[in-house]
C-alpha cells in the first residue's frame, strides 16, 4: 500500500508559476513511476506528467509541454510538479499517483497508476 498526499495547490494569476508536492508513505516509492493527472469541472481525468523511478525518463501531455516540469527525490519520497506560465485553462484538482511500472505512452493511461491522492485544486484566474 502506497498512500500519497499532495500539497501546494492555490489561486493565482495567469503567467504565474505554482509548485505542486506529492508526498509518499508506505512501501518502496523508488520502485514506481508517479504521475500527475488533473481534473477539471465537468471533463473526465486527464494524464499531465510522469517520471520513471530513477528519474531518467519524463513524459508530458501536449499541452504542458515547455510549461510543467516533474521530479522527484527518493530519499524524500517525493515528486513535484513545476508549473510556470500557468493558463486559466490549467485549472483543475491535480493529482499524484503510483504505477509499478510503464513506459512511454502507457504512463498516459489512469489504468496504469495503482494509488492516488486526495488531489489539491489548482485555480489560475485570467
């Protein structure tokens, strides 16, 4: 069991920048890949980013491409998302999730991740 608690989400400005947190608890984080999907009002979860377990390999959804950043640090079991330039179409509750393992475009896929947070709403105001 892996539980995840996400952190640092909140209202800003179009152009701003906000540094999500993802804390891990439980078995070995650094065996999993971890994912950031959001969710707006009224659209279905949607894959943002995810990091390899050794950090090697990141992967990004189109529209944050340039903008989003992921990491993560397994001494801390932690992963972050860098998000600069932030649209208000960027609003959404973001979450953190665990996969035991997948490569290139199967990290997209929500059936891949296994555990997730709670999620912190993001809300970029134009």
């Amino acid at each position: 069991q892996v539980r995840l608690v996400e952190s640092g989400g909140g209202l800003v400005q179009a152009g701003d920048s906000l540094r999500l947190s993802c804390a891990a608890s439980g078995r070995s984080f650094s065996v999993y890949v971890m994912g950031w999907f959001r969710q707006a009002p009224g659209k279905e979860r949607e894959f943002v980013a995810a990091i390899s377990w050794s950090g090697g390999r990141t992967y990004y959804a189109d529209s944050v491409k340039g903008r989003f950043t992921i990491s993560r640090d397994n001494s801390k079991n932690t992963v972050a998302l860098q998000m600069n330039s932030l649209k208000p179409e960027d609003t959404a509750v973001y979450y953190c999730a665990a996969a035991p393992g997948c490569s290139g475009y199967e990290c997209h896929r929500l059936g891949k991740y296994d555990y997730w947070g709670q999620g912190t709403q993001v809300t970029v105001s134009s």
